[in-house]
C-alpha cells in the first residue's frame, strides 16, 4: 500500500511539473507572438520599392506574376521572393518599444539607428494604399531589428529573419543553384557525357557512358572490363573510376558561393577572362527525376584568386569553391589499369618476352568450364588465373610521357614485352599492349599503337619470371 501511495504522489510531481511548464511555455509564447502593422494578402502588394546600401530598386506585379528589378526571372529565387512578398504582406513586429506623442528628435532616433536608416520599404497595396518602412540598427540582446513606420512617432522591434531581405543586395535574390541536385544516387549515372576543353586541358578531352544496350558500345569498352563511362578523346580509355565520381559529383547539384555580376554584355564577360576561359564543362545531365536530359555548359576562369563561372547563356557571373572539374586532367581521369578484359572474353593470348613465344587458348563456354591450354599442351587452370590476375595488373605511375619523346620511343626502342588480347567476339579488334626501354627503371608502354605513360620494368621482369614457371607448372609470385 505504501508503494502505491509513493508512485501516486511522484507521477503526481511530474503531472504538476508539466503543467507548470505548458503554462509557462504559453506565458512566453504570448509574450513573443508578433503583432500586426499590415495582414494583406500578396496578391494586393503592386509594388515594393527597396532602398539600401547596396542597391535601389522595385518588386512588382507584372502579368499575374511578380518581377524583380532587371534581374532574368528563370534565375531568380522564387522561396527569397515568396519570402520578402510575404514580409511586405505581413509587417509583424515583437514588440513597441518606443513611442512619443512628440515629433522624434535626432538623438532618439539615432538611438534606434533610425537617423540614418540601414533601408527602407515603400510598400504599395491595392486600392492605393501604402507602407513605408524605415529599417535602424540591430537589438544587441533579441538581435531584433528596430524600424518604424515613416511620418509615425512610434519605434518597433521586428525578428532580424525578417529583415534580411530588405537589407541584402539585389543579386542575392538570383538563385544559389547553378545545377539542379541530382536524383540518381550516384553522379555516374547522371552524366551521360562530357567534353572538357579550354586552357587547363592540352587537348579536348570526351567522356561517354558505356550503354548496356548499345553493342557497339560493349564492344568497344571489352578491353577494358568492368566500366561506366570510357574516354574517348584525345585516346581510348578506360575512365578511372574515382576520378570520375568526383568530377561527375562537382557538375551535380553545384551552388555558388556569390553572384558578382549579372546581364552581362560581351565586354564585360570579356573582362572577366570568359572569352578565353580555363575550362568548358560541356555535358548532357540526366537529373533522374523522369524529366529528358538537358546539355549544360559552364565555363570557368580564375578572376582575383577565385574561380568563377557562367552557365550556358545566362550571363550571370557566379563565384564557386574549387571543384574537382576545374581540376581535373587526362592523366588523372585516364585509369591506371592499360587493359583489363574479363578473361571470358578473352579467346587467346599472345605474349612476346624474353626470347620466347607464348600462346594461351581458352576454352570453355563460361567461367565455370573455363579451360585453357599453352602451345598446346592443357595448363592448370587455377594456376592460369592467378597468372592472368598478374597479366592485367600492369598499370602506369601517373605521368604522362611528352609527345616527342613518345615518337622517339616508337621509332628507336625494341620492345622487351608484347602482349596481344583476342577476343570471342569476331569484331572485336585485338588489343596490344608492349614494354619498351625508358629510364628512370621504367618502360613505356604502347597501347594500340598509342605510347602516353610509363611503367615499373618490374612489372615485365615478374610476368616474364612467371611464364618461365608456368611453363614447368611451377607456383610464381606477382607482386612487382
């Protein structure tokens, strides 16, 4: 009974306590709730003339919808507009805390900032009548906003959250984004293609997505397995996997960091350094949410230290954070891996090294019943595919090789590696790849006849170890 009667009287406690705090949170929100000056709806504001530090200009009604100064309405922010329509539509105030039967004197009002006003709103609603609101200085304690109604004697507070619009410049109201977020969960599937050209890039380079519905596109990405996306310019590759995520990522869903200038002539694009820009992003940008894919095209200079950008033909200058599109390049983009084809579509191979020829047929109609001989005689098959692993491992160190040392290359060197990849499917052209003396205990490796980077010549000394093991049926390593 005593238990009962201890557990009656603490839920008691804690029924009284909500109370008090319900009463006392009602309290509050009695004493906070805004005050009217003005309740109308938008749609009877004609026009709002704003007048600040910044800038001068009107918000008005035009053909059933609002404009905005001069500023291109497609790229304007309808929530900051709806937001400063339904400020001017509403006028609340926290509290009065200043009121004279007087005129206000100079030193009143330069005590509220209201001597020299932060801004001012001259709202006209329909049928002719009109508010004009003088905006001072900031409450140090509520952060609240003194202002007060020209030709009244009485002083305001209002929530600073809605004041920012009268106080900020006209090209905050264009829109923070520059491309719309994504929907896709991953940005490989929304570019579908790029072009990346202007001074960062020595030559153009093209990226295109891999269709799995289009066999030429299948076929023409088998050397290189498992890939979304290929590059196609200035030379056939396979796209390196992270890079590309990162860069697919900085052209979705891409914001700015300021407006600096907008309706922009040729000239003063020009001054800016967009007739000769650093990089064009040219691409095709599936958003995934069911809508057709738009081309998109930005093109970005350094301007003062910072990158800056234009979208398409909107002339609106925008200041951005680095993004990894603006620094992005073919070696990083191109992946390391030269040629990396699943060994079920491999029909044979042919490797030159050492002196030696070797011939490896595979057989079999899938990876199960995968079997493989060489020159003839059957090879065990899981000593075959830990070779295989090392056979597709080789990959560059990152630089490119310059042009004219390339030809060079081709013209003065023997190779001391040839590896040639044939493929089940009859028009599939056959893919090279061969090893030849560089410096620095590197090769450079020829790919399709294209010689761009170098390779470790450990990597040829290793596999040509192992083709002498394999041959005995001995075990052999692979790292190199």
């Amino acid at each position: 009974m005593m238990k009962r009667a201890v557990v009656f009287l603490f839920l008691s406690l804690v029924f009284l306590i909500l109370v008090l705090l319900l009463f006392s949170r009602k309290n509050d929100e009695a004493v906070t709730s805004p005050q009217l000056l003005s309740d109308r709806n938008i749609s009877e504001i004609t026009e709002i003339a704003i007048s600040n530090q910044y800038d001068n200009y009107s918000v008005y009604q035009e053909e059933g919808g609002f404009a905005i100064a001069d500023l291109p309405m497609e790229n304007v922010s309808a929530e900051y507009l709806l937001m400063l329509l339904d400020e001017a539509a509403r006028v609340e105030y926290l509290e009065q805390v200043f009121h004279t039967e007087k005129q206000l004197t100079e030193s009143s009002l330069a005590a509220f900032g209201l001597d020299q006003p932060a801004a001012s709103a001259l709202i006209r609603y329909t049928p002719g009548d009109s508010l004009h609101l003088l905006f001072g200085g900031m409450e140090r304690v509520s952060r609240g906003q003194y202002f007060m109604v020209k030709g009244d004697n009485a002083v305001y507070l209002m929530d600073h959250s809605r004041v920012v619009r009268f106080l900020q410049p006209l090209k905050r109201f264009i829109n923070l984004e520059i491309v719309p977020v994504r929907k896709f969960t991953s940005p490989l599937s929304t570019i579908k293609y790029l072009h990346l050209s202007g001074r960062a890039f020595p030559e153009p380079i093209i990226i295109s997505e891999v269709r799995a519905d289009n066999e030429a596109d299948m076929r023409e990405s088998l050397g290189f397995g498992a890939t979304t996306h290929i590059i196609r310019s200035p030379h056939l590759h396979k796209v390196d996997q992270k890079e590309a995520l990162d860069v697919f990522e900085s052209l979705t869903g891409l914001l700015n960091i300021e407006v600096l200038d907008y309706n922009c002539d040729d000239a003063a694009l020009a001054h800016y350094g967009f007739d000769d820009p650093l990089v064009i992003a040219d691409y095709i940008y599936d958003k995934g949410d069911g809508s057709e894919p738009a081309r998109i095209i930005l093109k970005a200079v350094l301007y003062q230290g910072d990158y800056i950008l234009v979208r398409d033909d909107q002339r609106i200058v925008h200041r951005v954070e680095k993004k990894a599109f603006l620094v992005t390049s073919y070696e990083k983009l191109a992946s390391r891996w030269f040629l990396s084809p699943f060994i079920t579509d491999v029909q044979s191979i042919e490797i030159s090294a050492g002196g030696h020829n070797y011939r490896f047929e595979l057989l079999g109609e899938d990876n199960r019943s995968l079997d493989v001989t060489l020159n003839g005689a059957r090879l065990d098959i899981n000593l075959f595919r830990k070779f295989y692993t090392l056979l597709i491992s080789a990959s560059n160190d990152g630089q490119l090789i310059q042009p004219d040392l390339s030809l060079k290359t081709r013209q003065a060197s023997m190779p001391v590696l040839v590896v040639n990849f044939y493929y089940r499917d009859p028009l599939k052209e056959p893919d090279s790849m061969s090893f030849s003396p560089g410096s620095l205990r590197r090769h450079y490796v020829t790919v399709n006849g294209i010689t761009e980077f170098t390779c470790l010549e450990r990597y040829a000394q290793v596999l040509e170890t192992a083709l002498l093991a394999i041959v005995k049926g001995e075990d052999f390593r692979t790292d190199w």
